[in-house]
C-alpha cells in the first residue's frame, strides 16, 4: 500500500475553517433565524440549550471535522490531484 503524504497542519485549518463556517451560517447574521423558524426551535430553547453546557457539543463537532479533514486529505492524495481540475473531479466523485 502506498502511504499518503499529509499535511496535518493544512488537515487542521480546514477543520477550523469548517467549524467557523458552520457557525456563521446558523448564526442571526447569516441562516440562523430562519433556520429556527422552520425548525420550531424558539430562542428560549437555544437560552436552555447554552445554559446546560454546550461545550461537549462543540468538542465533539470539531473532532469529527478534524477526522473528516484527515479522511478527505488521505482520499486527495490516493487519487493524485494536484492541480484545481483534477481538485473538482476528486470533489465531484466525492
């Protein structure tokens, strides 16, 4: 088997970089209110929800998005695509 060369810095911007945009688009400022009036979820829940400890919560989204960052950069690198046209073929079969 042939072994991926990763870049575990570049693996872990990208999981910063998805954690930030996750949570600017559920924030009042982007999707955030729309996204509780279509789901019924009230403010007072989300009060409730931050008073109870949300900190597992986001531990736990960033360690999966390090783990998916890990994954994705192993699967770029397996099918060689080194350029943005060979980038957006990998992003498509993806």
């Amino acid at each position: 088997m042939v072994e991926a060369t990763i870049n575990l810095l570049a693996v872990l911007v990208a999981a910063i970089a998805m954690f930030v945009i996750g949570g600017l688009w559920f924030s009042p400022i982007l999707f955030g209110n729309l996204w509780m009036k279509l789901s019924g979820v009230t403010k007072k829940q989300i009060a409730e929800a931050k008073k109870n400890g949300m900190a597992g919560s986001y531990i736990g989204t960033f360690v999966a998005l390090v783990v998916m960052s890990y994954i994705l950069a192993h699967f770029i690198d397996y099918v060689g695509a080194t350029t943005a046209a060979l980038g957006a073929e990998a992003a498509f079969w993806t």
